[in-house]
C-alpha cells in the first residue's frame, strides 16, 4: 500500500486510481474525516492507507484466531487473508496487481528504490543516536530534538528500556514510503530534496 503512496507521490499513479482500492480495504470502517476535508491528495491517501491498515490487522488478527490450531500444526493451507472477508482479499489482490503493472517496473521506481535503501542508514544511524541519548538522558542536540518532534505517535518514552525505545523508532522508519524516506535522509544530509 505504500507503494501505491509512492506511485501517487511520483506521478505514476492518479488520486482516483487508489481511492477506490483503499475504501474497499476499508470494508465497515467509516472513511476517514481527511476525504471531505480539502487536504492535499497524498494527505487523503495516508490517511485511508492508515485506516485500510486498521481494518487488514483486525481482520488478520481474527482469522489468526480463527485458524491458530492449523497454525500451530502446520495444516494452514494458504495465507490468513484467505480467512478474511472476500473483499479484503480482493482489495489486496487489486492493488498488487496495480502496483505491479504501474510501479515496481518503471525505472523512476528502481532509482527511488536504490536510494531509500542507501539513505536507511542515515536514517538509522541519525534515530539510533537520537534514541540512544533520550535513554542515556543526555541532552539532545538540535537535530536530535527536530528527530524527536518527527517520530509523532512513535514518540520515545525515556521511563521505557531502550530495547523498546530502539523498536518505537524501527516502527517510525518503516512506516516511512520510500519517497518519504529518502527525502528525509537527504534533509538530514543537508541536500534540499
């Protein structure tokens, strides 16, 4: 689904191509507040990918339930979205298949792909430090407090152990598309994206 994000953000895909696919992932869950606000599209399409997410973990969570005893032995024919509502499993399907034929093979793609990887270990090492001194309860430089304001819902709680702080910032920076990832190293780098 974030792919279908970095689609948008590059001009490979249009707002209309993916709204359809994430409110059909979203099942029974209302829309979120963001489509009849005038927000920017990519704004709009996180907001629906974070709600799509919300509804794919429940419903996996319940066919886990489910299915946990052909799990746990071993019998569990295919994948747990299978298990779950067959609009679910569509959806999904619809928006592989998309991002497949209109992304993952378009070289702007290949490129972005390339330089998020090369740009994780900025990330990485830039948060790593960040958490690290949040949890040695070193005082943050100003980088490091501008890092702090980005995590958003992912914010480090130094009464935690840094085991959990370390996780809280791996979950920030997968949630980030590639676009996004690689326009924040390059901001980190002190390149203007």
């Amino acid at each position: 689904m974030i792919d279908l994000e970095d689609g948008l953000a590059l001009g490979m895909l249009r707002y209309d191509e993916i709204e359809p696919l994430f409110l059909q992932l979203l099942d029974d869950l209302p829309p979120p507040p963001e489509l009849k606000q005038d927000v920017p599209a990519p704004q709009k399409i996180a907001a629906l990918r974070g709600k799509a997410i919300e509804k794919l973990v429940s419903a996996i969570a319940i066919a886990f339930e489910q299915q946990q005893h052909a799990l746990l032995t071993g019998t569990l024919q295919g994948s747990l979205l299978q298990y779950c509502h067959p609009t679910l499993a569509n959806g999904i399907d619809l928006a592989k298949n998309l991002a497949r034929e209109r992304i993952f093979n378009h070289p702007q793609k290949a490129q972005l792909e390339l330089a998020a990887y090369a740009s994780l270990h900025t990330l990485l090492s830039a948060f790593s430090e960040m958490t690290l001194s949040t949890y040695k309860k070193q005082a943050l430089t100003f980088k490091q407090q501008r890092l702090q304001q980005l995590l958003g819902v992912h914010t480090l709680n130094p009464q935690d152990n840094l085991y959990s702080g370390l996780m809280q910032m791996l979950d920030f920076i997968a949630s980030l598309s590639d676009h996004h990832a690689l326009s924040l190293a390059q901001s980190l780098q002190g390149i203007q994206p």
